[in-house]
C-alpha cells in the first residue's frame, strides 16, 4: 500500500510521484536499473495470469487444461510448478478463494441467501459449501454473519473459541474514533475501466505500509516512466485482492498499479498488463497522517455506511487511488480515494 507524495521523505510509496514530483527524466536511469528480466520473472507474470483467470471464474467450473493452458504450461507440469511457485496446491488455492469469497459476500451481502452466495463461488451444493465452510472458518455460514471468525494459523484462542466476539466490520471501533474525526463524505460514482501496469506481490495486512509494497510501486512506477508513458493523468492505484480479516496476512494478493495508454499490451517479465473494472463504486476521500487511519476508515464504510446506503458490496476488489495532499507543508499526509463495488441492495421477498 503505498503512502505519500514522496518516497525520499519516509520511504513509504509513491502516493504522489506520478504528479509534480515526478519527473520521468530524472528518474528514466533508476527505472531501468531496477527492472531485471529474468526467467523467474516470466512464470510469476504467467501465474498472474492464471490467478486473475481463476478470480473471474470462481463460479465455473476450472480444469488443470484450462488453467495450463492460460499459463503455456504443459498440463502434466503444471500442477508442480504451481505448487512451487505459489506455495499451495492448485486445487487448494482455488478452494480458498471460493470460501474466502464467499466469507467476504456473507458479510457485504447481507440480504443474499447463503445457497445462492455458495452457488456462485462455485459450490455444487449448500451442503458440500457448508462443511467446507465450517471446517475452514469454525464457525456455520450464518454465524459467520454476525461473528468475526478465527483465521487459520490463529492460535491465541483457547479450544472451542473459534467463533468469537466481534463483528467482521465492527461499528464500535469507528464509534471510539475521535468525533470530529469521524466524517465520512462517501459518493456514489461510476468509474472507468483502468488500463494499467502492475507488479503483484503477497502478504498484505490493513493499515501498515510493508516494504516490499513500497519496492513494488517504486518498481512500476520505474518501468513506467523508462518508457515515457507518464502524464498530467496518470494515477497510482493499490488493488487489495483479499480481506486480511478473512484471508492469512501472507496470502492476502495486492496488486501495484500505474495506468498507462491503452496502446500498451505488454511490459516486461516483471511488470505485466491488466485492466481494473470500471463500474459503480462508492468512494471515500481519506487524508490523514497515519496508515492506521486508513484500515480504520475502510472498515467504517463497510460496517457504518454501507448498512445505511441501500448498497451492497459486488465481488470486485476495491481500489485505492493515490493522489498529492494540495496544501502547503502537507508533504507527508496520505491522500487516497478508497473505492468500494457497489451494487443496488437486494431484497430476499
């Protein structure tokens, strides 16, 4: 996730790099520099491929051709490199992400029956979704709505205290946040379709500014400007993949994004080519000097004003769209769009 204007300041991202304080000349020789073609390259951004392929078609029903077949791999190897690469098996990989989808929908979609939430994340039956779900959560699907769950891997909870205490996206917490801090001026806005360059890394949690996210975006923002493509409407976009409440910290996918002229269908072995769904989003101005505040403020909108929209979150990711804070002596504050999917609210009748 990254932070703000300038990365020289507390190396922190590239928030604002892509305006004013960019300047592509300047920096053409440590884009390059930091560009390394590599072979290992080559299969990550093929991965990549495969991960976005299986994200658009947890519903469907996916086969080790098919996905090999997106990766130019042969199907008898593919399965290995896979698991080599990504740390988990094909079939395992796939099955997280349809529960965790699915977690995510239970909680955005509150109105959506738990048979049809399974049904489309690709479950045959309620009754296969819902020992599936309850092994990997603990708790049943219609627990899971009003309780936050234990992650895998959490072992402070003593036996039988897998289904807890809180809800996913707990008002409360907003409610302890300083009053005159609390505003929340959230448009509805249809956004376009964003053609970008990306670099994906894993191991993403809310509020904290990793290192390697910061490489990530000092990466792409490198090969972007070694090609001459910035410009006066350049954005710097972060795309959380995963819910860090659902999803193992270290399996949570974000992707670093600068959008680029639709004329460019490929990068390198290390930065590839995608587009971001355009569509309705409900987008929240965040300007605030901690990277905290930004978690904090995400999960207001999700449990604070999303019940009171008449919106329901879709299965697309949200963006966080990076700009310059415009007041003076204001270098270090961080300034996002955070943008939620959106859809009407469903009634169940």
């Amino acid at each position: 996730m990254p932070a703000s204007r300038r990365f020289e300041d507390r190396k922190l991202g590239v928030g604002g790099v892509v305006r004013r304080r960019y300047d592509p000349g300047k920096h053409r020789e440590l884009g390059t520099a930091m560009i390394t073609s590599s072979p290992r390259g080559e299969y990550t951004t093929r991965l990549n491929r495969v991960v976005n392929h299986i994200g658009a078609r947890l519903d469907e029903p996916l086969t080790l051709r098919e996905l090999a077949d997106v990766a130019g791999f042969s199907p008898y190897h593919f399965h290995r490199i896979f698991k080599g690469v990504m740390g988990e098996t094909l079939s395992s990989f796939i099955w997280r992400l349809r529960l965790e989808r699915a977690a995510n929908l239970l909680v955005r979609q509150p109105r959506t029956r738990v048979t049809d939430i399974a049904l489309s994340c690709g479950f045959s039956s309620h009754s296969n979704f819902a020992r599936a779900f309850k092994e990997r959560f603990g708790v049943s699907a219609s627990e899971f709505r009003t309780v936050q769950p234990r992650k895998p891997g959490d072992t402070d909870r003593k036996e039988g205290e897998g289904s807890t205490t809180r809800a996913l996206y707990a008002p409360n917490e907003w409610a302890r946040y300083p009053k005159e801090r609390r505003t929340m001026n959230v448009e509805v806005k249809t956004l376009p379709t964003y053609h970008v360059a990306y670099i994906r890394r894993f191991a993403y949690s809310k509020g904290v500014f990793a290192e390697h996210l910061n490489a990530a975006f000092q990466q792409v923002c490198g090969w972007v400007a070694a090609q001459g493509l910035f410009g006066p409407d350049t954005l710097v976009i972060g795309v959380p993949h995963d819910n860090p409440d659902v999803t193992p910290n270290d399996r949570c996918r974000y992707d670093a994004c600068v959008t680029v002229p639709s004329s460019v269908t490929t990068a390198s072995t290390d930065v590839d080519i995608q587009d971001l769904p355009g569509g309705r989003y409900a987008v929240l101005r965040i300007d605030v000097d901690e990277p905290a505040e930004i978690g904090l403020k995400a999960d207001a909108m999700y449990g604070d004003w999303l019940p009171r929209s008449g919106f329901q979150a879709d299965d697309r990711p949200p963006l966080e769209i990076y700009y310059d804070s415009d007041e003076p002596g204001t270098e270090k504050r961080i300034v996002l769009d955070f943008c939620i999917p959106v859809t009407p609210l469903r009634s169940l009748a």
